[in-house]
C-alpha cells in the first residue's frame, strides 16, 4: 500500500483538490470541505483554513480548527478535521475529529491511518481526552475509531437528526501513537 501523508493543502494543491471534490456528489460535498463551493478561488478556500486553524473570523458556530487532507500518489483520498477545542454542540455530537474518505478510496484503511496520523497533534493541542462521535449504523467508522483505541463511553439518541449516536474516547498513550 502507498504511504499516505496527512498534510494541510497548500497553493500547490488546487488541481488533486479539485479532482478529489468531482469524486463527490453535490450533496455531500460538505464531507469533503466545509467552507467551499465550486467555482470558489481555490486561494479564497486557503485563506478560509488558515482562519479557522487561527481562529479568526470563525463562521458561526465553528471553534478554532485544522483541516487535514489525505494525500496517497498525489490523489486526495480523505480528509480529517480536528477541532482545537469543544463547543457545547461539538462536545454533545461531533467531538474532536471528524474524518471523510473520498468515496472510490473508501474501504482501504485510509480512515484510520488518517486518523492515526492525527492523534499526536491532538496531543500537541493538549487535547488529552479525544472525543469522536459516529452513528451507530455507521460500522464502518465505529470500528475505525476502536481500532485506534477509541473506547465507547456513550450510546445515545439524537433527537435532532433521529438517529443512534456513538461517543467514543481516546486517551494517554494512545495518543501519541500507542493504539492498536
């Protein structure tokens, strides 16, 4: 298997950017980026991330936070997302890390590598508790959280979106690259 890197784009990167955003549909086109539409300048979607990592002019809603991508032979395959700090809707549902895999990379481990990847630099945050949240139909992602250490400390149901909701942690030395 290719090494994956788990890197913040940078100028260099529109064109896998692009091509990785055509592998999603319109729809779900938020797991893949947050604060970007097609046709949007790509150095605009830049300068968006490093606000956010800075925690400047946040949108609404959102804390200080670093937007990770998966890189595999020059191909975005995922991407990760670590929240700096909680809010009171994040620490209920969302947590620390969020993840995403382009949909034809899906089912090769790129998840958790990414994820694994990550947790040192929630370490680096002081993050010493990682939350994650996932539904509980999504087997996929739950036991990528496991497998990386991630110990199911909630079973609950959102009244919101209607769904069953996991809420995992991942704590000490399995932060620093001890999972697993």
């Amino acid at each position: 298997m290719s090494e994956l890197l788990l890197r913040v784009l940078t100028e260099r990167d529109e064109l896998a950017f692009i091509q990785g955003a055509k592998l999603w549909s319109e729809d779900d086109l938020s797991w893949y980026a947050f604060d970007w539409q097609p046709g949007q300048p790509f150095a605009e979607y830049l300068a968006r991330l490093r606000k956010n990592t800075a925690g400047l002019e946040l949108p609404e809603g959102f804390v200080p936070n670093t937007m990770f991508y998966g890189f595999v032979d020059g191909q975005i395959v995922g991407r990760l997302h670590v929240r700096h700090r909680l809010s009171e809707a994040l620490r209920r549902r969302g947590g620390h890390v969020g993840y995403a895999v382009v949909p034809p990379f899906r089912g090769r481990g790129y998840a958790q590598r990414m994820l694994r990847l990550a947790l040192p630099t929630c370490e680096r945050l002081g993050i010493q508790d990682v939350m994650l949240t996932c539904g509980d139909e999504n087997v996929a992602s739950y036991r990528v959280i496991e497998a990386c250490g991630g110990c199911l400390t909630e079973r609950f149901y959102d009244e919101r979106d209607r769904i069953w909701v996991r809420r995992y942690s991942i704590v000490g030395s399995k932060l620093s690259g001890g999972a697993g």
